[in-house]
C-alpha cells in the first residue's frame, strides 16, 4: 500500500488493491471476506472498470492509507467492510437518483448479474432495484462495464 501516494490514478489505486487481494486470497477466502464478496472481487477485470468516473477522491485515498494501516489483525471485520466499500466506490458511477426507502439522494450504478438489467443501490441505506422499480435479490448485482454504463447514456 506504501506504492500509493495522494497523487496516484484512481486504476493504478484500483489495480493495487486488486494486486494485494489476489496476493492474499487464501487470507481473504474465509469469513468474514467471503461474506463482503472478496472472491468476485479478486475476478475483476479492472481494465473494463470505469474508474475515470468514480467519486472517489484524493481525500479518500488519504483515508484509505490512514485506516489501512490503523487497523489491526484483530479489527477483519472492518478490514473486509472498508475494503469492500472502498473498491465499491471506486468501481461504480454515483447517479443523480434519490432512495425509493430513505429518500437520501445518490445512489451506485450496478448491473444485475442474471438479468442484465440496469440497477441502482443507495449510497446511504445500501437498498437496491432494478431500473423498472423492481426490488433486486440478495447477491444480484455486479459492477457495471464502462462499456455497458456507455451503451446506457450514464457515462
């Protein structure tokens, strides 16, 4: 993690994180890693992320340094949620949409992975549905392409 500095690109950051998971996979592979969906992760292929238009910021990666190497062996679960929300954010577009449930403002951009369909997911209370108002399954997103979010006109 010492690789990254303040300037870093956000792929190169992506990419390094992506690295050290890969590299450390039989430490992920149990819980609570497996339950943040560490292993779907470490299939990424990050060159078809659209990173370029992620909201993560230059502020977020000084945190994400800052906590990283805060957190202790003892502290896994907030290790793997941290992770889990850092590579989320930065793999994802925000949209200007507002949360059906708490009516927060923003949400991710996801596809659904059975269904192809577009999705959206609060930033806030983490509730997700399709882009027809339909109510998506647990497990039942995965990251959008930059291809895909450029064939639907939000990138």
């Amino acid at each position: 993690m010492e690789a990254l500095s303040d300037e870093t690109h956000l792929r190169v950051v992506l990419e390094v994180i992506l690295f050290w998971m890969r590299g450390n996979h039989k430490y992920l592979a149990g819980e609570p890693f497996s339950a943040y969906g560490f292993d779907s992760f470490t299939k990424l292929d990050e060159r078809e992320i659209p990173v370029e238009y992620s909201s993560f910021k230059v502020s977020d990666l000084i945190n994400f340094k800052r906590v990283v190497f805060k957190l202790q062996a003892r502290d896994v679960e907030s290790i793997a949620r941290f992770l889990r929300d850092t590579i989320e954010e930065l793999a994802t577009v925000e949209v200007d949409k507002q949360c059906p449930r708490c009516e927060s403002e923003g949400m991710r951009a996801f596809i659904g992975k059975h269904n192809g369909l577009l999705a959206y997911q609060c930033n806030v209370c983490g509730y997700s549905h399709y882009s027809d108002g339909s109510r998506v399954e647990n497990g039942g997103l995965e990251f959008a392409s930059e291809k895909q979010l450029r064939e639907l006109g939000l990138i």
